[in-house]
C-alpha cells in the first residue's frame, strides 16, 4: 500500500541530507500517515481511511461527510 492520503493525496516528497560538510545524498520526505477508522453517521457505517495528521484537523473542523465529499470532488476518493 503506497503511502498516500486517501483525502488530500500527500505523498512522499524527495529531497537532500546534508552534512556539516555540505554533502549531498538524497532522502525521502514522508507524509504523517494514521489509520483511522470514522463513522459516517448519515451512512450509519463505519469506513477505515489512511489520512494525513493535517486532514485529521480539516476533519475535525469540517466533518467528516463534508471531507469526504470534497475528496470524492478532487478525485482522491471514489
């Protein structure tokens, strides 16, 4: 399973360690990743999604129904 937020579409970013000596190698830049289980009470079930700790505060303010639509909008979610 990639390691993608099914509401937003974070994903991994790409980028440098770099020493003290300024040395270069590249690195991976992962996105904060929880498995959360919501209920969606207009549904009256339970869904599990893997979300970003920054979507977890968006559904937290918004809902989770109005989230989940505006990711099935974007095209993050089917």
């Amino acid at each position: 399973m990639s390691r993608v937020c099914e509401l937003t579409g974070k994903k991994a970013m790409v980028g440098n360690n770099v020493s003290h000596a300024l040395n270069r190698t590249k690195r991976r830049f992962n996105a904060n990743l929880v498995k959360k289980r919501f209920y969606i009470p207009e549904e009256d079930k339970w869904v599990t999604l893997k979300v970003s700790t920054s979507a977890l505060k968006t559904i937290n303010k918004i809902g989770i129904s109005a989230a989940i639509k505006e990711a099935k909008s974007k095209g993050f979610l089917k």
